[in-house]
C-alpha cells in the first residue's frame, strides 16, 4: 500500500517536471514544481478518502495487467 502511495505521489511530482520539458513558448503558463508539503497533503488526501483511495488501487491494478500484457 506505501508502495501505491508512493508511485501517485512521485506521478503528480513528475508531471509538472514533463510540463516544463515541454518546449512552450508561453513561460507564464508552466507549472511550477510542488513542494514536499503540497506532495503530502495530496497523498494524505488521497488516503484519506476511500473513493479515492479505491481509484487509485484500481489505477494500480490496471497498471500491472497493462504490464503482464506488454511481458
């Protein structure tokens, strides 16, 4: 389950990174990068809420079948 926790929270860490190595000619519209505590107040939202929590395993799940499939 850390494990999960962990992979969302390094997935919503690495998204901006990849909105910012995106050549844009606009610089006022990218993200800048979260900090550690925007990082654990979304991974404690997430685990906090059992929707949530239950779309993420899910996501998860998909994930590992999308990776038995590809093997």
């Amino acid at each position: 389950m850390r494990l999960k926790l962990f992979v969302a929270a390094t997935v919503f860490v690495a998204a901006p990174i990849v909105a910012l190595a995106q050549k844009d000619d606009h610089p006022a519209t990218q993200a800048s990068k979260p900090t550690i505590e925007e990082v654990q107040k979304l991974v404690q939202t997430i685990s906090n809420d059992k929707t949530k929590l239950q779309a993420y395993c899910e996501l998860g799940k998909l994930q590992d079948q999308m990776q038995k499939a590809e093997d």
